[in-house]
C-alpha cells in the first residue's frame, strides 16, 4: 500500500539532485496521498544509495506509521505543518537551490519582473520573517512552518497560485498540487530567482511587470479559459 506514493516522492528526490537543485542532503520532498497518508525522504540518507522503499510513511501528526527502520527528514514538521493548513497542496519541497536561497538570506521578495515569471508565479514570490531566538531554539522545524503560514495569511494570496515562499536567512520552499507539479515548480523558481539576479546586476530598480502583461500570462496557462499547450 501507498508504494506508488513513496516511488513517486522517491523520483522527485532524485529529479532535484539531476537538476541541481539539491547537493550533498541539502533539501528534501514529499507527497500526500488521498487518504492523508505522508511520504518523506529520510534524514541524511545518501541520494545516490537511496532507494524508493526508504520513503518514510507518516500521518498527518507526524507519526511512522510504516516501521523501515528509517527517521524522517529533519523539516518533516514544516511539511506536516503545511500540508495540515492547506489541504490543497499534495506535495512540498525543500531547498537550499542557489539562486533562490540567495534571495531568502538576502531577505529580498522574488518579484514578477517579466513573462517567465508570470507563466508561473501570479505575484512576487515572498520572503517570511526571521524567526526569533525563542521560536529557533524551541521546535525549529515546527515554527518554520508557522511562519510561512503566517506570512501566507499576511498577503492572503491563492496558495497554488504563487507555489513558494522563501523563509529569511534560510532557504526555499515549493509545493504543488502533484509531486510532479511541485517539482516543476522548484525548477521554475530557481531560474526565476537566477534571471532576477542577473536583471538587478543590470538594473537595480527594475520595473515590475505590469498587471495587465501579469494577468494574460498567467491566466492563458492556469486560468479557467487557459489556451495554452493541448487539449
């Protein structure tokens, strides 16, 4: 039961490894079946010696609910978090991808600058707060969670419509509502982040895109009259 769940959160792992996303055990995926049931990567475990069976099967309060000897990721209390707040979203992602990360310990929004970005992103992707020391020292990974819920709910936006956040001083997270889809999205964000990056070198107060320009790109791919790609 739930194998094809863990062999797909299994292939995200290893789809953010090939696309460099991912070095050493710098980040981590996992997904949500219908039935609620979590499967995460392990803590620490060698991506090259991983295999789709060491994906940790877990509740929705956290607990193993699937004995293969293995702890959960670190983060798993973030995803359980979010999964918890936000039953639209089925998987989530972590990482410390370059760009991106360069952009949460710089504390810096990804704002909508061009077309790439609005194929994707329907606004600026946002940047938490810092935690403070009491929240750091005192359930980390639980309260990493709380805030990017909380900065969530400050903006109050559609949260598969802009399908990441950057927590301050730290790194990224990505979700979807498909492992695949989460996947593509943590693709996307790095290289939005990596054309942001190289639009301030040349312009250090761009323009954001305008809301018109924002609007048809978005909505002609994930709009309920979008047009692009096939049937």
């Amino acid at each position: 039961m739930h194998n094809i769940l863990k062999q797909e959160v299994f292939e995200a792992n290893i789809k953010l490894v090939q696309e460099k996303l991912v070095i050493l055990t710098w980040g981590n995926a996992s997904g949500k079946s219908e039935d609620g049931i979590i499967a995460i990567k392990p803590s620490g475990v060698d991506y090259s010696k991983m295999q789709p069976n060491d994906m940790v099967l877990l509740d929705n309060n956290g607990n193993i609910i699937e004995n293969n000897s293995l702890k959960p990721s670190s983060d798993t209390k973030t995803h359980i978090a979010l999964y918890n707040a936000f039953p639209q979203i089925k998987s989530i992602i972590h990482t410390h991808s370059t760009y991106a990360t360069a952009f949460a310990q710089a504390g810096i929004s990804i704002k909508p600058l061009g077309t790439t970005h609005a194929d994707y992103f329907y606004g600026k992707v946002p940047v938490t707060r810092k935690l403070t020391a009491l929240e750091t020292n005192e359930d980390y990974e639980l309260n990493t969670g709380k805030v990017i819920i909380e900065t969530i709910k400050k903006y109050n936006y559609n949260i598969l419509e802009i399908p990441a956040i950057l927590v301050k001083q730290h790194g990224v997270f990505v979700w979807g509502d498909s492992v695949e889809k989460a996947v593509e999205n943590a693709i996307v964000l790095e290289q939005i982040a990596y054309l942001n990056y190289l639009t301030l070198t040349l312009n250090d107060t761009p323009s954001i895109i305008p809301q018109y320009t924002l609007d048809k790109h978005f909505l002609r791919k994930h709009g309920k009259n979008a047009y692009y790609g096939q049937k």
